[in-house]
C-alpha cells in the first residue's frame, strides 16, 4: 500500500511518461543520495554526513535569521501605516508566511526532480518546468482571494465594535495585488536557487524551505505596504478588487480547461492546505497580539520573535523537504518510529537547531542592545532562544515525519503539503514554546 501511494507524486515528477526510464532515474537519485561524503563530520556527524551538507543548511539558516530580524524592525518602522488601517495587522503573518508555503514546495518539487533527473529547463508552459510554475502563482493567486475573505471575516468577528476595520475591498487588493508582486519576486529567487544547485551541486533540500521564507519576509512586507497607498480610497478600491478577482477567476478557468495536468493537481492539492495554514495563521496572529504585554517588560524579545518562528518554520521545511524527496526515491519507510534514513534527517535538524537558535539569540540581543532595547541579560535570553528552540524542533519533527506519512497513505505529494503543515502548526504553538522557555529561564 505504502508503495503504491507513492505512484501519483512519481507522476508529478514525470516519471510516468514512456520516454524515461523510471527505474533509471529513481536509481540515479538514490545513488546520489548514498553516495559517499567527504571525510569530515562536522560536530561528530550531528550536522550531517559532509562539510557540504552542513554549510549549505547552516548558512541559509543564518540568512534567514538575519533577514527575519531585519523584517521585525521594518514591521515596527511602519506602525502608522498599521494604525491608519485597523485590521491589517491581522493579515500581514498570513501574507508573509504564505509565499513560504507556495515556493517552499515548488522549490522541493524541483528539488526531487534534479534528483531523480527528470527537470528540463525548457520554456514551454507543458513541460515539468512550466507546470510547476504555473501550479505556484495560481495557487498563490487563488488563496490570496480565498484568504482576503477569511481575513475581513476574522477581523469582524475579533475586532473592537468602536473600530471600523478595513473593507473586503481593501483585504482583497492587498492580498491579491501585493501576493503576486512578492510572488513574482520570490519565484525568480526560486528557480534562481534552483538553477544554482543544478550548476553548483548544491542541495536544494538544505537551502529551499529558509532562503525561499527569508525573502518571502523580506518582500511581502514592503508590497503589502505599498498597495496600501490603493485602500480605503473608495469605489476605486471595490473596482480594483472586482477586476482582480475576475483576473484571478479567468486565470483559473483557463488552466482548469487546459490540458496541463501536473499544473491542475499542484493547484488541487495546494489550495486547501494554503488555506488551511493561512486560516491558521491569522488565527494565531490574533493569539499573539493578545499576549504582547508578557514582550513588552523586555523589548528585546519583540525583536527575536519573528526571527524565532521563521527559523523554526525553516528547520521543518528543510526536514520536510529531505523526507518528501527520499518517499519519492523509496528510501523511507512507513514506521511509527523513524528508522533509518528519517531518524538520520531528524538528528541531523536538531543539530541545526543548537547552534543556529544561538545565534538567533545572540543577534537580537547585539540589535536590541545597540537599539536601546530592555533586555533580560544575553546569557537568559541566550538560554530561552535555545530552550523554546528545541522544544519547537521537537514540535516540527513530529509534524514534518507524521505528516509526511499521512500524506503519502492518502496518495498525496508530500512536496506540496510538508512545509505548509510546518508553517501552520508552528504558527500555533511556536510563540507559546518560546513563552513557556521564558517561563523556565525566569524572564517572563
């Protein structure tokens, strides 16, 4: 059963058609895959097999730390564009994390097909290539009206009576229109990583899931904030608005119509688990935004925090990642305790997990100490980073190997489903994680 689930992702990565010879090209990539490494083992191994492995993941984990801290200190720059719009806030974690969740996947599934040798890098729109690409910015498009919706939902229902939150209208034009500049961006990083593996011999597994969520933080930001300037301006936002939708609706009936399968099932499977961690996310901004006073004795932590959750969003997007490539290339099985090449996959992201939470701690705690923020002391916050860190790896684990699994038995790709099923879970549970670490460590 297990075996025979895994046939409609091979389809996905053209395996099915008659011209290549799938038993070859599941070959190559699991020839890749356990090929012998280089003789050093950094930290005894923990980091991986080879200096290649480790690298790769440590120095586009540190990006993406650096980058999140970045986003957080842009986020609080444009408060009065905040202020001036009751109610984005609310969006602006489902906004950013959405690009991850679309590109995070389309980077594994191109990531399993340089694996298994079956990506051409040719233009036309049916070709592996094109397909996926097509899948991504629909799926991005379609989620972005759905999610818009469920926005002016939650915000109806959360906000206060006596503030007037901004419109359908307004949600729809700065999701839609500010998706699809930050998308068009992230996706040119995308493939640019992509075509850098293929020359380079990177990884793709390893540098996907945090440099694809760094520049997703670092662009959406500033789109959402720049389609602002188009809200609350009356007939011409609802105008605005309809013709996106139509734009997007046309789009949609189109591929639906078309001949491209690969592109049809990337949409069919992706929407509903975008919707699901972005429905999740908004949810949990919410959460967030209730329990900001516990940040507010020590500032510094408001500075931590969003570089604390991407990073731990990234560490089970490249867990899932690695596990969703070697289910296509057979070298995983099904077992309620991971064995083998998964138990391999797990140490190897808790090992990441020690020294990158470090100096995710050590970085907020220069920043907010040249910024002028409180703070607990470096070695408390040091301590909590790294406590709450792992506790949320743990959390990740569990959810990228136990999702993987159910994805597969219910004939799935788990290249579309295992990092959105990260993002939202940890969305969830990561503040709390970091929040119960304070606790222990006596800050908050």
């Amino acid at each position: 059963m297990w075996r025979r689930s895994l046939s409609q992702g091979r389809r996905n990565l053209g395996l099915s058609r008659p011209e290549l010879n799938r038993g070859e090209a599941l070959a190559r990539g699991r020839r890749i895959l356990s090929a012998p490494r280089r003789v050093w083992r950094p930290l005894g191994g923990l980091l991986g097999p080879a200096v290649g492995d480790a690298g790769q993941s440590l120095g586009a984990l540190a990006f993406s730390a650096t980058t999140s801290l970045i986003t957080g200190l842009t986020l609080a720059a444009f408060t009065d564009t905040l202020e001036e719009f009751p109610g984005l806030l609310l969006f602006i974690p489902a906004a950013i994390g959405m690009r991850g969740n679309v590109f995070g996947p389309l980077g594994g599934r191109l990531s399993t097909a340089i694996r298994v040798g079956t990506l051409q890098w040719k233009r036309r729109p049916d070709a592996l290539l094109g397909q996926n690409i097509i899948g991504a910015m629909l799926s991005s498009l379609v989620t972005a009206v759905l999610i818009a919706i469920v926005a002016e939902a939650v915000a109806l229902l959360l906000s206060d009576r006596s503030v007037d939150v901004i419109g359908l209208a307004d949600f729809v034009v700065v999701s839609v229109l500010g998706g699809f500049l930050a998308s068009t961006v992230v996706l040119a990083i995308t493939l640019g990583l992509a075509v850098a593996s293929a020359r380079f011999g990177w990884d793709l597994d390893n540098v996907t899931a945090p440099l694809v969520s760094a520049s997703g933080d670092f662009v959406t930001l500033p789109a959402i904030v720049l389609t602002a300037a188009l809200i609350a301006r009356g007939w011409f936002t609802r105008l605005l608005a309809v013709a996106l939708v139509v734009v997007v609706a046309v789009a949609a009936f189109l591929v639906f119509r078309s001949a491209l399968s690969l592109a049809k099932s990337i949409v069919r499977e992706s929407v509903p688990v975008l919707m699901a961690a972005g429905t999740l996310s908004l949810f949990a901004g919410t959460v967030l935004e209730r329990s900001i006073d516990r940040f507010l004795t020590f500032s510094v932590l408001i500075v931590l925090l969003p570089g604390y959750l991407a990073v731990g969003g990234a560490l089970g997007g490249i867990l899932a990642n690695r596990l969703a490539t070697k289910v296509h290339l057979g070298l995983i099985e099904a077992s309620p305790i991971p064995t083998g090449n998964a138990r391999d996959d797990i140490r190897i992201t808790y090992g990441l997990a020690l020294p990158i939470f470090t100096l995710l701690a050590v970085l907020a705690g220069s920043l907010g100490l040249a910024l002028g923020r409180t703070s607990p002391g470096l070695f408390a916050l040091v301590g909590s980073a790294v406590t709450g860190g792992l506790l949320a790896t743990t959390f990740v684990c569990l959810v990228a190997y136990y999702g993987t699994l159910v994805v597969v038995r219910f004939g799935l790709d788990p290249d579309n489903h295992g990092i959105p099923m990260v993002s939202a879970s940890l969305d969830l549970v990561g503040s709390a994680t970091l929040i119960l670490a304070l606790m222990v460590w006596g800050v908050a």
